[in-house]
C-alpha cells in the first residue's frame, strides 16, 4: 500500500492512501487495466434507473408545464392592460357594441392559439387556470411550478374551486395541498370535487343556476367518417333522456329481426330524434356534400371525409344535403358591379364550397359562415369572389373590429397575421 503525503501552507497534514495499489514509488506506471474486476448492474439497478429517468422527465414536464400556463396567464394581462396592441383607437365608435377589453381578450386568444396550435378555448381555459391559481389557489401553484403536481391535478383543482365562497378559498387551498402529489389523477378530482360540495353546500343551487346559463351542444369531427355530439345540460334532463333511450333500446331489441346491440340502437335514436327524420322539420340545413366523379369519395362540408354508403344514404333519406359534382355556379355570375354591397346567394354558395372543400380554410369556416370583404367596403373593396372571403362569425367580427388580418391567399387557404408579429404565411427570405 502507498502512502502519499501532501503538507499545505497551515502544516496540516493530508494523507491520501492507495486503496488499489495503482500508485508505485518507480519511475513507471504499468498497471494492466483488464485484471481488474469488472461490476455489472444488475436487473433491480437498471430498473431503478428507469424508475429515476421517468420521474425526473415527469418533474421537468411538470415546470415546464406550470411555465407555459403562467405564461398564457400573463399574456391575457398584458392584453387587457394595454387593449390598443390589439383594438385600434376609435373601435367602439365605428361599431356600436364594441368593447376593447374584450375584444383583447378574444384577440390575444387567438393570437396564442395560432402560436401554440391549440384551439381557442382551450387557451381560455388554460388563462383561467393560470388566474385562479395565482389569486386564489397559491399553495396548488408553488407545488405545480416545483413540479410536484401535473397540469391534471390542477386543471381539476380550478374547476372545482368555481363557485366556493372567497371565505373557505384558503381552507379548500390548504387541504388539497396536502394531498396532491401523493394521490393519483383521478382520485384527485374526485377529492377536489367532494371538498367543494362540503365547504360550500348551502350554495348549490345558486352554482347550479350560474352553471345553466353555460348550457351548450358541441360537435366535434372525429376519424373514420364520424364525429361526437355532446351537451352540457342539466342532470335531471340528462336522466330523462337517458332513461328514454335505454327504454326504448330495451324495446326495439325484443323485435324480431333486430340485431343492433343496446348501444347502436340508442345511438340511432338520438340521430333519427335530433334528425327529426319523418317530421315536417327534419333537416332544414343544407350541409354540403363533394363526390368525386366515380363515387368512391365523399367529403361533408365542415367535418371532412365521410364514407361512400353514408354519403348515400345521407343523399337519400336528407333532401336538403346538396351533393357537388362540378362547379355549383355559373363563373360570369361570380361578379358583380361594384356599386352591390351584398354577395349574391351564387356568390355565397361557391365561396363556401370553394373555402370548405380547403383543408387549411377549413378551420375558419362554418355552415353559417359569413361572407368578408378582404378590402373592406368603405376602403374601395369590391363585391367579386377575389376580394370575399366566408369566415365564421366571431372571426368575420374580429378581423372587422381588431388589427387581426384573415385574407386568402392566391394559391388557397387564408393567411393570417396578427400585430403581435405571428403571421402564418411568411414571406421568404
């Protein structure tokens, strides 16, 4: 065993012994590496190591998480203390109705959506989160920023927290602290759920009717030819609804014949009784459907590909679908002098068929899509296809309201830029 001895400036003495012998008091150093022992991890350590990769990413997720939401937060702020960035001085003058703080709101909104490829409301939701956690939920968000807690468990800490009285705020704060870096999600969010029933029961049917006001349906496009339809309506009419389909179902499966199972069979319910098929007012939309020339393709306007069978049938037992093999519209009736404001019904039909049909316009229209002067009116803009352009209505008022630009481009689809700098077709360098 060699000993080397080290003496520093104080005389204190360091002494550093070779464990391994590698060390040698010649002018050598020739030690052969491959005789000494080898250690290989075992199977427990290299799953240990797994273990401790996953949950340093999840902690990195997390902040990184917590980062981008208060970010969000921070950016409807910053709108809404300086609404000029977006709404030009005189808005509300021009166009009656006109709030700047909103219309800041919506703009920063979809600002961000654009930026981040989210939708708009998930961005207002993500803001929401981002404020309550800051003004009412502190203890939730040192945790979330730490990384301690996911964007789940606080995505369902806030909605929860809607409606407790500001007096137990701080309480349902401090209690869920507790516990939610060691529960799972979905435990979590039924604890969050409980917790807010108990401080603030006396309140219920004020949420409740707070919570009505929000009532909706929703449609949302989904692969393979289908889509979802959903409602956020009361739960005593869900009951009922419910208990009619299943009753229904239950009865129809008993005939002869039948071999649809109780799902299928509410299904077809709901959409022959939304339908109002065989009724005086089934289907008083006209929905749009494209098929190619030899039929094996059909696309619906607004939700995409749809299968060929489908297409028929929609053809056949809806009337008041319209099926496109060619251009709908005479091209010598797509212009119009310059002296008409209004597009004509020939103009508004190929423009909705000519923008729907794009996938990237698609996102900017809907069925009642309306039709935008890309130069507006009172600048000069004409009342010809080349300078229209159908945009859903909340959009057709924001491009009129806000400094936010949705024009189409020449080879198809719609540009958008906003005065943020975002601008989803840049020029090139």
């Amino acid at each position: 065993m060699n000993d080397m001895t080290m003496t520093d400036e104080d005389s204190v003495m360091v002494t550093v012994v070779d464990e391994t012998g590698l060390f040698d008091d010649g002018p050598d150093f020739d030690v052969d590496l491959a005789e000494l022992p080898v250690r290989h991890p075992t199977a427990e350590q290299v799953l240990g190591f797994a273990f401790d990769d996953a949950e340093c990413s999840q902690l990195m997720v997390n902040r990184q998480a917590a980062r981008q939401l208060l970010a969000i937060g921070e950016a409807f702020e910053i709108a809404r203390a300086n609404p000029r960035i977006y709404v030009p001085v005189g808005a509300a003058d021009r166009t009656p109705g006109i709030d700047d703080l909103d219309f800041a709101e919506r703009s920063v909104a979809f600002d961000l959506a654009h930026r981040l490829n989210l939708s708009e409301n998930l961005v207002r939701s993500l803001a929401h989160q981002a404020e309550t956690l800051t003004a009412s939920l502190p203890r939730l968000r040192d945790l979330f920023v730490e990384g301690s807690i996911s964007a789940q468990r606080v995505r369902a800490a806030v909605e929860s927290v809607d409606g407790v009285p500001d007096a137990v705020v701080g309480r349902y704060d401090e209690r869920l602290s507790r516990v939610a870096a060691s529960l799972r999600a979905g435990v979590f969010a039924r604890r969050c759920r409980i917790l807010r029933e108990r401080l603030c029961a006396d309140t219920l049917q004020e949420r409740h009717d707070v919570a009505r006001q929000r009532r909706r349906v929703c449609f949302e496009p989904a692969e393979d030819g289908m889509a979802w339809v959903s409602a956020f309506i009361p739960a005593v009419d869900v009951a009922r609804i419910e208990a009619r389909l299943t009753g229904v179902a239950a009865r129809l499966r008993r005939v002869d014949g039948e071999t649809r199972n109780r799902d299928q069979l509410r299904a077809d319910l709901l959409v022959e009784w939304l339908a109002g098929d065989g009724t005086p007012s089934a289907a008083t939309a006209q929905p749009h459907i494209l098929i190619d020339g030899d039929g094996r393709f059909a696309e619906l306007l607004g939700y995409g590909p749809i299968d060929p069978v489908s297409a028929a049938r929609a053809l056949r037992k809806a009337p008041s679908f319209r099926r496109v093999f060619d251009d709908p519209v005479t091209p010598t009736r797509l212009v119009l002098d310059s002296g008409q404001y209004r597009p004509s019904a020939e103009q508004r039909h190929w423009l909705r068929l000519n923008y729907g049909f794009d996938e990237s316009a698609a996102p900017y229209l809907s069925l009642g899509s309306e039709v935008d002067h890309v130069v507006e009116w009172q600048h000069g803009g004409t009342t010809d296809v080349t300078n229209l352009v159908p945009l859903k209505p909340r959009l057709h008022r924001l491009k009129s309201v806000t400094r936010i630009r949705l024009d189409p481009k020449p080879d198809g689809g719609i540009r958008v830029r906003t005065p943020t700098g975002y601008d989803s077709d840049p020029p090139p360098f």
